[in-house]
C-alpha cells in the first residue's frame, strides 16, 4: 500500500471514478459533476484562487482505496488569525482503516509543513459542507454530501475529533404555516422593511450584492472565510437556468440592502432520479424531472448585525417559502445551522421547522 499525491487530469479522472465505485451501490447517493471535481481536486477552481491544495490518494498498486484533498487556504487563514488547514472530499472504501490512517497522517504531515497547527476535516465555505451522521436512508438535498456511516469511525481513528455539529432542518408546509408566514411578511413591511425579488436579468449585478451581504453578515460567523465575487457566482450566474426569482430575496430599509435569502429548488430530486446519465446529453429528462421537484432549499440567510432582531430575517424567509408553496412545495429545508447558532436556530422553529439531519465537523492538532 502506498499513498500518493495526485499529479495528472488522468489521476483526478480516475479519483472520481473512485468516488463512484465507493457509492454505486449506495441508494441515497447522488453523482457527482465530474468536471467540477476534477478542477477542486486539482486546485484549478475559483475557491482554490489563494489556496495550496493537493489531493492524495491510497492504493495498492491495483485500485485506490481511499483519498483526500488537503487545502491550506490563505483567506481562511488571514481571515480567522489562525494556522488551520482543511482536509475534504475524505473518500475510502470499507475495510481499509490501515490506507486511511495512512492517508491521513499524509495529508496532515503536508499541512504541517506548510505551517499549520491543526486540521479540520469536511468543511470550508466555498468547498464542502460536512458529513451527515444519521438519516442515511435519504437523499440528501442539493449542496449537502453523502457518505457512508463506517466514515466517522476512520476519522476518529485517526486521532480526529469532533469540533463542531450543525444541523438541517425541515417544514412541512401546511395552510396554517401560510397564514403565519403571510403575518410575518406583513410585520416586515409593516416596519418599514422592502423585501424584493432578485433581478435575473441582470444576475451578474446581483451576485455582487449578494456576495459583499454574505461576507458583511458573515464576518464573524463560526468557520467564515470572505468568499469572492467568482467563487458565489457558482451559485448565481452558475444556477442561471434554474433559478426562480421569487425564491430569492433581498430585505432594503431606506432603500439600503440588509439582508438576503438564498433559496433554490432541491436539485438532487432530479440529479437523484437522472443516475449517473450525464445531464447534457439528456438535456429534456433532466428538465421535467426539475419541474417535478416539490422540495426547496433555503441554504443561506444574512441580515446585517446593525438590523437585527427587527424580524427581517423571518420576512425574508416567510416570502420565500410562500413562492414555494405557490409553486406547489410541499416541503423546504432550511440549512446549514451550526449547533449554537441560537439565532438562526430559533429562527428556523418559528418557521415551523424540525431538525431532521445532523453533521459533524472534525479537528486534529498537528502541533
């Protein structure tokens, strides 16, 4: 057994296939964009602009058995006043706990010599959302991975340990959840609070907006790192044809924007039912079963520190989830909310929402 850096498109091709023969079997799994994988693993992305990344790989001079993408991100760095490097797209199959020791012990060895003090594995904004530890007999919804359960396990084996949970939470749309979103949304008004629809017309202005509220509103948020214009137009100018504009808000007091939501149809519905059939050349079946999708994601919502507590945030997102329903939802997620992230916690209850996924996010001290 060995482990390797990957060096070659040829070596990153092969790493998601990999990915896949790790999950084929795996009912809940949704395939993977190749093509933006291999530009993350090879450091060729738009989140990798001021990051050192390198991918390894552990094989037995037949297959490989496991990987992992070993990232220092600067802006991170800068940003929190920290040394803490980042370890992603932890992928192994099961029964090779000696390769993911391995593996690991490379990746964090690479860290270290790039003076690092400690790795956090599964998250880092603009690259990859944690491992889920339970509901492994459903689909994820769009943006969140997918993992089998024996991987917490050879994390901690390897000297990891939990440093942070968040969670997902679901509604269930109802009438009577209506009726209270409709009064949230007129509170709002009420105070003086313009909520407005993004213009797609001109998405391109818009993920301006939307990216500096994000860093503003973000700034202190636990793991935040400023994230530029080109990485959040992935999921703007990136999602053009998918979209739906009254799904995304912003919130103007004065005619000064406070607040945003981003919201987005469950897209793993469609990836999920599409298999690993490629989306572009199958173009018509993709579109109908988009518009078959009765689940949306709410993944990201601000409001700046100075307009908080005013009930911005619950219009915001009661107008949101209202086009949902219009459009026929029966359900919407809200996500990603770190465990003591009270606020957006109580938040999510008042929108009628419960937990129904959890996460975890790992650390391990290199010095």
């Amino acid at each position: 057994m060995r482990v390797r850096p990957l060096r070659t498109p040829e070596d990153a091709a092969a790493c998601i296939e990999f990915w896949h023969e790790v999950y084929r079997d795996l009912p809940c799994w949704v395939p993977l964009d190749r093509h933006h994988y291999e530009d993350m693993l090879s450091g060729r992305s738009p989140a990798a602009a001021n990051a050192q990344v390198q991918t390894f790989l552990a094989d037995d001079g037949h297959r490989i058995l496991a990987s992992v993408t070993a990232v220092r991100e600067e802006a991170y760095v800068q940003h929190r006043n920290e040394q803490t490097g980042h370890l992603l797209f932890f992928e192994a199959l099961d029964g090779q706990g000696d390769a993911v020791d391995q593996l690991l012990d490379t990746a964090c060895g690479w860290l270290e010599s790039r003076g690092c003090d400690a790795a956090r594995l599964s998250l880092l904004p603009g690259w990859q959302l944690p491992p889920t530890i339970d509901a492994y007999d459903v689909v994820p919804t769009l943006f969140h991975t997918y993992n089998p359960a024996y991987y917490h396990a050879y994390i901690k084996n390897a000297r990891f340990r939990t440093e942070h949970g968040c969670v997902e939470y679901r509604v269930i749309f109802t009438p009577e959840l209506s009726n209270r979103y409709r009064e949230m949304v007129k509170r709002a008004s009420d105070a003086g609070v313009r909520l407005r629809t993004w213009d797609l017309d001109h998405l391109e202005d818009e993920n301006v907006l939307f990216t500096t509220l994000f860093n503003e509103t973000f700034r202190s948020h636990w793991g935040f790192m400023p994230l530029s214009s080109a990485v959040m137009s992935e999921l703007t100018v990136g999602f053009r044809d998918v979209l739906v504009r009254d799904f995304l808000i912003f919130a103007e007091v004065d005619g000064r924007p406070v607040g945003f939501v981003y919201s987005v149809p469950d897209l793993n519905q469609a990836f999920h039912r599409m298999g690993e059939k490629p989306v572009d050349e199958n173009v018509a079946e993709f579109q109908r079963y988009v518009g078959e999708i009765d689940h949306g994601v709410l993944l990201i919502i601000g409001v700046d520190q100075g307009y908080r507590g005013r009930g911005i945030n619950l219009g915001m997102a009661a107008r949101s989830y209202l086009a949902m329903v219009e459009r026929g939802y029966r359900s919407a997620s809200y996500t990603v909310v770190m465990d003591d992230n009270w606020p957006s916690r109580r938040t999510a209850e008042k929108l009628g929402a419960r937990v129904t996924r959890n996460f975890n996010i790992y650390r391990r001290e290199l010095k």
